[in-house]
C-alpha cells in the first residue's frame, strides 16, 4: 500500500501564520528569550502535514472516520524540510475494502524522525 | 519542592480531574479567509470541487484552532518568556487554570479522532475535560503529565472530532 508522502519545507512566515508572530513558536527574538537558538514549529503545525498525507491517500471518508495519534520527538526550525512516511501494521478486511493501521511520520532533511504515530483509517475497494 | 508541597500537590492534581467546561461556542463561524490562512500556514492544498459554494475543505483539526483567547488576553506562548510568568494561570481547552508553578510547558503529542468534516459557515462549540493529571520525578526535578479532552461539535450538535492532548509542565 502506497501513501501520498507530502515534502515540505518550513518557513518562519507559516510559523507565524499557525501560531502567531509573537511567541516562541513565529518569532525568532521570543525564541532566544526562551533559550532557544531559533523558532520551533508548533504541534499541530507539524500534524497538519501528515493529516495531510492521510487525506490524500484515504480521500474524504478520512474526515469521518480516521483516527490520528502523534508523539513529537524533536525540534523543527525554520528552514528545515520534511518528509512523510508511513507503513502497513494491520488491515482488517470489511464488505467495502478494509480498516487499515498505519505507523506514520515525520523525518527531516537528516533523515531523523521527528514525529511518529499511528494512523487508522477506512480504505474503500481490494 | 518539598516532600509536603508534594503530597498537597498531589492532593490538588486529583481533584481536578474530571473538572470539565460546560459547551462553549466559537467566537465565530468556520470562516474562509481564516480557513486560508491556516491552509496556507500547513500547506494543506486539498479541494473538492463539488463542495459549495467552496471548493476550499476545511482542514482536519481546523476546529481545534477555532478558541481564541479573549481580546486583550496574553499570548499563553509567550508567558513561557515573560519572566514574571510563574505558570500558575495557564488553563488548557478552556478549562479552569491548573495553580501549578511550573513555567515551561512541552507539548507531549495529541489523539484526534475524526467524526465528521467542518465546513464553511458550521459554528463550532467544544466541551472539555480533564482525563488525567500525574505528577512525575524527571531528571531536572518534577514534571506534572495532564491529558485533557476536546469534543468539538457543529451547528446540528453533530461531533466533528474528539481531541486528547498531553501537555507536559516542568
């Protein structure tokens, strides 16, 4: 089974568009207060781009019946790139196709995962 | 922290499990131009040309970031940096503050479960839950691990999504 992998690259601009531009999470002057040498992309910033992959590889039905379950694991800064994976851990068969378990993540430009999780979702047909 | 302070502590973070938010609505509806913004900020690019009378879908945890904080109110980001934070006036989904004197908060990973899509013009409203609160010893002293729920339902009193955060106070 094949998912829709999403590549993004993180900008300052998006991070302040999620979070807002006066915090830790879209401002770099708030980051250094904060001990921290520079931004750092907000939670649900970073799920937003593995619902992504999950929408687009199980189509709309993901909206009522998906399932998404996250852990984030290290920092992600401005500039970083990331990419979304996933493989098969179960599929149980149905009348219509099959309820489908999923690892997922995040992995940056190093190849270290900085979000991973599990995914359920219904997949329509064989 | 004493040995004391931890048992009061404790005494404390029991109670205030289960506490939970009557139903509490939106300041607005699922609004475009916000929907926009936040798809541009996840770089969700998703469209159904058969939705109207726009094509724009709502993305999944959009409803999630519907609560603002009040007019006025401070950025809860920010008092990690204001240094006369001293945590003790942080609520989470809502709910009543936690009086824990811990400044930094870490954001431990989130569950949603997905029930129905939003769409433009759904009012959202959301209840709220304390599921669980613990009290651990990390390396660097205590840690206080609290688990809160969000249902977020539409207009119709149809459930949109449930979400379970952990967040983490040290």
């Amino acid at each position: 089974m094949k998912l829709a992998s999403v590549v993004r690259r993180i900008e300052l601009e998006d991070m302040a568009l999620y979070a807002g531009g006066d915090n830790l999470h879209g401002n770099a002057e708030a980051a250094r207060a904060a001990g921290l040498s520079a931004p750092i992309v907000q939670g649900g910033q970073l799920g937003g781009y593995l619902h992504e992959m999950l929408v687009a590889t199980f189509g709309m039905p993901f909206f009522s019946t998906g399932e998404v379950s996250l852990t984030f694991l290290k920092t992600v800064k401005p500039g970083d790139t990331l990419t979304s994976g996933g493989t098969l851990t179960k599929e149980v068969p149905t009348d219509d196709g099959a309820v489908v378990d999923l690892d997922i993540w995040l992995t940056n430009q190093n190849g270290e995962k900085v979000v991973v999780g599990r995914a359920r979702a219904q997949r329509k047909g064989p | 922290m004493t040995t004391t302070d931890d048992g009061e502590l404790l005494d404390y973070l029991q109670r205030m499990i289960g506490v939970r938010t009557p139903r509490m609505t939106a300041l607005h509806p699922v609004e475009s131009s916000e929907v926009r913004r936040f798809r541009q900020a996840t770089l969700f690019e998703m469209l159904d040309p058969e939705s109207e009378p726009d094509p724009v879908v709502v993305p999944l945890a959009f409803p999630v970031h519907m609560f603002r904080r009040p007019l006025n109110a401070p950025d809860p980001l920010a008092l990690m940096t204001d240094p006369d934070c001293d945590g003790m006036d942080r609520d989470f989904n809502g709910l009543p503050a936690l009086k824990v004197p811990m400044k930094r908060l870490l954001n431990g990973g989130y569950r949603y479960r997905f029930s129905k899509r939003a769409r433009i013009g759904d009012t959202v409203s959301r209840e709220a839950r304390y599921v669980d609160i613990r009290l651990k010893q990390g390396r660097s002293g205590p840690m206080v691990f609290v688990e809160y729920e969000g249902v977020y339902f539409n207009g119709e009193g149809e459930t949109l999504l449930s979400s379970t955060n952990t967040m983490i106070l040290r």
